[in-house]
C-alpha cells in the first residue's frame, strides 16, 4: 500500500522537529514537503525571527524539498488564509493529502488548522496532540535533538533565556507559570541538529532586542536574540 503523501507545516523549532521525527517513523505516511511562512519584508521566519537562511540550511540537513509563503511585515488574517490557500491548493494538485503540525493541545488553534483544510479536501495530522509537554521536552533532548532559543514572551521571560540551550537546565529554570514546551506563545526556538539531519547547523549568537507590539490597548513584549550563520561542514568534517 503506497505511503500518504504529507507536507509538513514547519515552524524551524523544536516542536515541529520532533513531530517530524515521529513521522519519519511511521510506515504510514510519506513526508515529502516542508512548508514555512516568511516575513517578507525581513526575511525571516514568522513568530520565530529567524534569518531565512538557516530555514534553507535546515531544508539541506533534512534532505527534504521545502517552501515558502511570503506575507508583509504586518499581514491581515485574511491575507495570511489567502496566501496560504493558494499554496495548498497547489501542493493538493501536486497529490499530497495530508498536512502536519506540531501543535500540542491548543484546541481553538487545532480546531482553525481543521476548518482551513477541510475545503481543500486536505486532512490535518497533529503526531504530537494531548502528549505531555513535560515528557516532550525530555524526550527532545533525550533523543538528540539540540535547539536554542530564539525568541520570548517579556512578559514571562527575562533577557537571560534569549540564547539559551534547550537542556537540563533550560528546563529547570523555567518559571512555574511557563509552559515546558512554550505551547502558549511563551518561547520559540531554532533546531539546528537532529537525529535525521544529515549536519548540524553552525550559528554564532548575536544581539538580543526587545521589540514591543501593540494590539489595541494591550502592549506586549519579547526578547528576540539573533543567530549569525557560518560555514556548514557535514558530519566528516567536509565542507
């Protein structure tokens, strides 16, 4: 029986890493596209800040075909469902029936993802859904995978976690009131090593800045920490 032909949603953090590897994992379904959205203007990856260079760095080290959906600085939501229908209205074209996230128990955001695919006739697969974020992030690192912080919620956050290594520590750390795998918004990261990476991504850490958003009268916060590139070597040392 031929495998489901899946795309992946995919944010460049550690959970879609590790939803990625449980479908590796599973006979069933072929993943054969990862997909990102990209602030056009800056050219990095939404929520995350990310430099789009070490999105295509990480395309590389999967060994998997990837993509983009450009949106503006500030984009409309209805702009975003634009831009994104159009893209999987493509890859459907293209034969993939499946999509994939790395949500974890955000019903309303999982309920959204559901109603966006259904007429596209594309269904939706959440490998990591009502798992324990506690067991998740152990696991994570147990397993291998390596990220580092990127982005977090001010609010929630000091300076100091902007940079941080997901590890031991990390997650001891952690305030009480922040979720282990910052399902709430409170945290982001970049993956830059995996166990089905073919490298590790080399990074230097850069500035940290504070930028602040205004959304009517709430104002919120979050500490953004830069990741400069250098040069790739794969696992024998070869450039």
């Amino acid at each position: 029986m031929p495998k489901r032909k899946t795309f992946f949603n995919w944010s460049t953090g550690k959970d879609a890493a590790l939803a990625l590897h449980y479908l590796l994992e599973d006979s069933e379904y072929s993943v054969e596209y990862l997909l990102t959205t990209i602030n056009a203007h800056y050219n990095r990856v939404t929520m995350h800040g990310l430099r789009a260079e070490f999105l295509q760095q990480q395309l590389q080290a999967i060994g998997t075909p990837g993509g983009v959906v450009g949106l503006p600085a500030n984009p409309a939501n209805d702009t975003y469902e634009q831009r994104m229908g159009e893209k999987i209205q493509q890859l459907r074209k293209d034969g993939f029936e499946y999509a994939a996230f790395g949500d974890i128990f955000l019903e309303d955001l999982k309920q959204y993802r559901e109603a966006q695919l259904l007429p596209l006739h594309v269904k939706p697969l959440f490998p990591l859904w009502k798992k324990d974020t506690r067991y998740l992030i152990q696991e994570f690192i147990d397993l291998g995978f390596k990220a580092v912080v990127v982005c977090g919620n001010a609010a929630l956050l000091d300076e100091s976690f902007a940079g941080r290594e997901i590890d031991e520590d990390f997650i001891r750390d952690l305030p009480d009131n922040v979720d282990p795998c910052g399902e709430n918004g409170e945290f982001h990261t970049f993956c830059y090593d995996a166990p089905y990476f073919h490298q590790p991504i080399p990074f230097t850490l850069g500035e940290t800045v504070l930028k602040e958003y205004q959304h009517g009268e709430v104002k919120t916060g979050f500490w953004f920490r830069d990741l400069l590139p250098q040069v790739i070597h794969d696992r024998t040392g070869q450039i």
